[in-house]
C-alpha cells in the first residue's frame, strides 16, 4: 500500500469510529434520561413505604 492509500484508509478508521462513538452516545443518553425519570417513582415509593 501507498503512503496516500494508508492515510486514506486511517481516515476511513477515525471516520467510522466517530460515528459509532455517536451512536453509543445517544444510547447512553437516552439510558441517563430513563434512569433519571424512573428516580422519581422510585422516590415517592420509598417516601410512601416508610412514611405511609
């Protein structure tokens, strides 16, 4: 391989990566926002259960 097919190619890598890298950003995001959203049932049924 040539020097400009190996730069192609490391290119091509580092392109890839980054959009699997967003693609598991999204997911981690969209993970955060269910824990933070299941944080308040969560709550209110420990306030319930040693306060009801």
């Amino acid at each position: 391989m040539s020097e400009t097919g190996l730069v192609e190619d490391l290119s091509d890598q580092c392109h890839r990566n980054a959009e699997i890298a967003e693609i598991k950003f999204a997911w981690i995001r969209r993970s955060l926002t269910g824990l933070f959203m299941a944080i308040v049932p969560w709550a209110v049924a420990i306030f319930l259960l040693y306060n009801g």
